[in-house]
C-alpha cells in the first residue's frame, strides 16, 4: 500500500445550515471534475476523477453525561 500524503486538511465547528450550504456547493462543484479547497490564505486546486470512492461514517462517543454523534465524509 503506498504513502498517504495530506494535501490540505481543515476541522473547524460550523452550524449545520453552514455545513449543508458548504456540502450542496460542493456537490456542484464535483459536476465540473474540479473542486479547490481555502483555508485562510492556503488554497489547493483538485482535479476530481468520474469514479471515486464515497465513504460514510456514522460515530457515536459517550462524553460526560451525554453522547456526541458525528458523521464523516471522505
């Protein structure tokens, strides 16, 4: 198996509305085979090919009197 490089990474809060208008923007992005990802001045380009993986992940963790869910995309 080869060595994974990280290009560009970001985990940052947001309300769901925030992240559903992020997600529906990328989606048409993705139609044009080219997405670029911003971070503060960091910018990266992506050439997006017509068969990808799609990986989902549902996550449930017990914090102090209460449980977080999170759902993961890649």
């Amino acid at each position: 198996m080869g060595k994974e490089v990280v290009l560009f990474a970001s985990e940052e809060p947001h309300s769901l509305k925030d992240v559903a208008a992020f997600l529906r923007e990328l989606a048409d992005k993705l139609d044009g085979n080219e997405v670029v990802l911003r971070k503060g001045s960091e910018e990266l380009a992506v050439q997006i090919p017509n068969n990808v993986v799609l990986e989902l992940k549902v996550e449930e963790e017990e914090k102090k009197q209460r449980t977080q869910r999170s759902l993961e995309i890649e």
